[in-house]
C-alpha cells in the first residue's frame, strides 16, 4: 500500500497538482499497488484530490484518521466519534472569539459561525454551542483567522486535552478527534482488513499530523520542507514539494 497525505504532499498550498506527482501516482496504480489518500482534510475536500489523481474506486482515510471511507460507491467503512461537549466549553473559556466546526461525515459541518471561505468543503449548519454540544462527533475543528498560530500552541497547552488526540496545523487551527485516533490507527485498522503486513506499507507526509502514520509505516518519508519533528521520526527524507519530493520518492520504487 502507498499512503498519501494531500497538503504540501501532493498539492501545493493553492490546491495545484503537479503533473510528476499525477504521473508517478498513475505508475503505482499500474502496478496494482493500492494508493490510499489519508488526509487532515474532511470527505469533502479529498474526494477531488482523489478524483484529479484518476485513482480507481478504494479506501480513504479522512479527518486526520476519525473516518475510513469506500469512494465508489461511496460508503462509510469506519468512523470514531467521542463527546464534544467538555472540548468545546474549555476551549469557550481560553479564547471565547474562537470559530467552533463540529464535522458530520458525509454531510459537512455544524458551526457557531463560518469560517474564511474556501476553507471547509461540504453543507454548513449554524447552530448554538449548546446544539454543538448536544451529540457525539468525529472531529472538531478550532479556527480562529485573526490569532496567531502561537495562541494555539498555548490554548492546547492549557486545555489539558484528556481523552482526546489533537494537531496544530500551520495556522491558527487545531483538529480535535477521540483519543488515539489518528491517521496510522486509521490505516491500521485498514491493513488489519485488507490482510496488508504495515511493513508493507510506503507513507509520504510533511505534517505534524503525519508523524504517526510515518513512523507506524515500513517506510515512512518525510517531505524536505516538513518541520524538523516530522523529519526526524521519518524512515527518510526526500526532496520538498518545490522540487518534487513526493514523485523522486514514488519513483524510486515504481518506473
């Protein structure tokens, strides 16, 4: 198996595709090696990628591992849910102009208010906190356009996040999912069905929500342009995006 995160791995910060990486990822599909897409994006916003790349009908691995999908037809094969309640109010508490997204797979987002647009895909419900509160969730998402990304790295010190997983993204925005959901527990479970050893499995990143899957992977890369953490947990580290990491990688072991 190829596992494959999107952003800074296949698509650049606009959402362009490169043609190697097209190309490379069309070798491996050749060679009958299954390409999962295991993204920190929501369905909405992976089922293009996964459209744009050709891949046959497969899995999908989405919200940084809450949810594993079959694309065609499509069908939910696994989704973790925990309560969003407790998050959500501490969170209220530390930075009360915080912009709350609690995902529904497969039918989008229930929000206190919207966020920049262009940023979540999929329909949008404005409900209450109290509304927001009121089910089990897979995934909650903390935004907040006008706060630098070091007020997060400071919330989530403060919020004391028990039970829960959670990764800063490069903005101020950080993902909330059940405890020991992530991308690798995801494609473990999908390998565990798909009777694929992990040692099997190439992974290429360049997030921190990648460090996971990397290091689970039997050969885990790391993008050249990832932070340094990511690097080092890495079995290896191939050129950056600009230079065309992911295709030099994919390459080395599909022609």
């Amino acid at each position: 198996m190829v596992a494959l995160d999107i952003d800074g791995t296949l698509v650049d910060r606009q959402g362009l595709l490169p043609s190697p990486v097209e190309r490379s990822i069309g070798r491996v599909v050749d060679a009958g090696v299954p390409v999962v897409l295991a993204t920190g994006r929501g369905l909405f916003g992976a089922l293009p990628v996964h459209d744009a790349l050709h891949l046959p009908a497969g899995d999908l691995v989405v919200s940084n591992g809450a949810a594993t999908l079959w694309t065609s037809p499509l069908q939910i094969l696994e989704e973790v849910r925990f309560d969003p309640g407790p998050v959500i109010r501490k969170v209220l508490e530390i930075h009360p102009s915080a912009i709350i997204a609690v995902e529904e797979i497969g039918v989008g987002y229930r929000l206190n208010r919207l966020f920049p647009d262009g940023e979540l895909q999929g329909r949008f419900i404005l409900e209450s906190v109290e509304e927001l509160t009121s089910r089990p969730a897979a995934r909650v998402i903390i935004r907040d356009p006008d706060a630098p990304a070091s007020d997060f790295v400071e919330m989530a010190r403060h919020l004391g996040l028990h039970g829960v997983s959670y990764v800063i993204g490069w903005s101020a925005w950080l993902d909330i999912t059940p405890r020991g959901v992530n991308k690798a527990s995801a494609l473990q479970a999908l390998c565990q069905v798909r009777k694929i050893d992990p040692s099997q499995v190439l992974a290429i990143g360049d997030g921190r929500n990648d460090i996971e899957m990397l290091a689970w992977a039997g050969r885990g890369v790391a993008m050249g342009d990832a932070p340094e953490q990511v690097q080092q947990i890495a079995n290896g580290v191939t050129g950056t995006f600009e230079e065309g990491g992911t295709a030099a990688e994919l390459d080395r072991w599909f022609r």
